[in-house]
C-alpha cells in the first residue's frame, strides 16, 4: 500500500505534531505556573489560547535527511505553526546519517 503523501512528508508531519506537543506542554504543570519568585499560581484559562501573547522559545532536536534544508525553522510547516502559536522553537539540527554519532 503506496502512501501518498510519501515518506519525508511522514517525516514532516511527525515534527510537526512534536513541535505543537512541546508548545502544548507550556501549559501543563496541572494548570499552574511557576513564578520568578519559585511559587506556583493557577493560570487563566486565556493565558492557554494560541497564539501566546508573549512569544516563547523552547528548544528541540532534530534529525534532516541529507540534501535538505539544515534549518527548521526555515521550513514552511515550522514558520506557519510559529505564527499561528507565537512559540519558537530553537533547534539542534543533526543530520541524520550523523545522528548515531552525534545523539548517544
């Protein structure tokens, strides 16, 4: 059974959905937030709606096939679920062939 959206595609849309899983994950700690001064309040419930008011960096690995684009964030998928999310992920690109040797 052929796929028609084709393996990198696959590939694209698996980053993706990790990338809007780590942007959920800022709102979890059972709805509280944690304060400069180390104590926890509740949070608003308008605090979790996308795009987040303030922007937000987070950080991330990947892997890239060979002959593409090195950069995520320049990729189409990841630039649109920044606008859209106002969280930017700040990436550690490895090429996947070096992957093994690079990620123990």
């Amino acid at each position: 059974m052929s796929n028609r959206f084709g393996y990198r595609t696959g590939k694209r849309m698996a980053a993706a959905v990790l990338a809007v899983c780590m942007a959920v994950s800022l709102t979890g700690c059972a709805g509280r937030r944690k304060i400069n001064d180390g104590t926890f309040r509740p949070v608003d419930e308008a605090e979790l709606a996308f795009p987040l008011k303030e922007k937000t960096v987070l950080t991330g690995m990947i892997s890239y096939p060979p002959n593409t684009e090195s950069e995520p964030n320049n990729r189409t998928i990841f630039r649109r679920l920044q606008e859209q999310t106002n969280v930017e992920i700040d990436w550690t690109a490895i090429q996947s062939d070096q992957w093994g040797t690079k990620f123990r």
